[in-house]
C-alpha cells in the first residue's frame, strides 16, 4: 500500500503488477482505511485495478482511536464534506494516476456514501454498495439516501444482507425501488438473508455471512470490470 497525500487530503493506493486504465475509488466503513479497508485495495489490484482508498480523517490526527472516529462519523464528517473530498480523489486518479475508468465501492458508510457520490460525478463508471448504512430518519450530517436515489447518474450494484440491524428491509426496499426508476441505467440488487451487516469482515462468522462473502465477491469483480467497456448512452 502506498500513502498518498494531495491537496491536504490523505489515501491509500494499492497498484496491479499491470499497467492498467481502471480504477476503483474505496469508500471506506466508519472506521476508515483499516486493515480490511487495505485488504479490499489489495484484492481489487490482484483483478487489474488501481485501488484508491479515501481517508475520512485527513483533517485529524492518523493515530485518533476507533471512539474519536465514531464520533467523528456521526454527524461531525458531513456526507456534503465527504463527496467533496471524494471527488477530488476521482480527479485525482483521472489526472495523476492516468486512468480513464473509475468505479466506487464502498462498505457500511461508504456503501452509502458511494450511491451518493453518483449522484454529483459524472466521471463514475458504475458503483457498488455493500451493505450501505441507510438510517431514518435522516442523521444529522447525512443526505437523503432514498430521495438521491432516483437521480443517481450511472449503474449501481447493491449487497444487501436481510439481517442488516442497521439499514431495515423497508429501508432497502426503498432504496431499490428509487434505484429502478431510473431510465436507461441498470440497478443489479444482491439479497443475501441470512447475512449480517458488515459480512464481507472475516470476523463476521456463521454460514450466512462466510456464503454471502463467497458469493458477493465475484459478483463486485463482474460488476467493476464491466466499466471497461460500458458506454455512456447519454453523452
């Protein structure tokens, strides 16, 4: 993993051993960039990509603890703030790294941070949300999720596990069914029931998150790699 500083803002990049046009921008779970943040960075530059972690905390000390970064997250990092510093690592990764596909992924917070992100980037290939944190009513310090939904500009692949104690099932629901009223843009919805929210985390046991993890995963790669030959139809 190599450390990125730019603009004063903070990630982590992880190369494929190939020279590579695509890239996936890694919007992280409450946490940050952990060590299952840079296990998905590591995982997506074994299939070809170049991997960018944004770092939630840039404005904050590196060292802060899990209880500083929680609190952080709920209500103090906006979801406004956030795209924002998002978007500067998408043009980032056009710019610098040279790449001219760029998808989102991103887990928990970032699963909903990712749908947003598509909402205000047109430069996004395609995104996919692993269990996206939905809460209502609406947070203070987030965006509507639901009412985004319908406006987001590229195609979109959600995990959802029917045993997320965060995100309810009317919640994804609602979700999905804004998702679909989008024309001319796919939405591919992966129901996983007897998952767990934060499945993909290897300390996330049981049968239905280790076969929500075998399933889910593949599926991403599928999704991510369609990027390099998705065409815009409305550009």
């Amino acid at each position: 993993m190599e450390a990125l500083e730019n603009s004063g803002l903070r990630a982590k990049l992880a190369r494929p051993s190939q020279p590579s046009r695509a890239g996936v921008l890694v919007l992280p779970h409450w946490p940050g960039v952990d060590e299952f943040t840079e296990e998905i960075c590591e995982r997506l530059a074994d299939e070809g990509f170049a991997a960018l972690a944004w770092d939630p905390f840039s404005a904050y000390d590196p060292g802060i603890s899990p209880e500083e970064r929680r609190r952080l997250t709920r209500g103090v990092i906006t979801d406004e703030d956030a795209r924002r510093e998002q978007m500067h690592w998408v043009g980032y990764m056009r710019q610098e790294l040279g790449l001219t596909h760029v998808a989102g992924i991103g887990f928990c917070m970032g699963g909903r941070q990712a749908l947003l992100l598509g909402v205000t980037d047109r430069r996004l290939s395609c995104v996919a949300a692993f269990y996206p944190t939905i809460r209502l009513p609406v947070p203070e310090g987030a965006l509507d999720s639901i009412a985004a939904a319908p406006e987001i500009l590229c195609p979109v692949q959600i995990h959802y596990p029917g045993k997320d104690e965060v995100t309810t099932n009317e919640t994804f629901a609602a979700l999905r069914s804004g998702l679909e009223q989008r024309p001319g843009l796919p939405t591919f919805a992966h129901h996983y029931p007897e998952a767990d929210h934060g499945f993909m985390n290897h300390e996330r046991t049981g049968s239905g998150n280790e076969s929500a993890r075998v399933l889910s995963w593949p599926l991403a790669i599928a999704f991510l790699n369609a990027l390099t030959t998705w065409e815009r139809t409305d550009t």
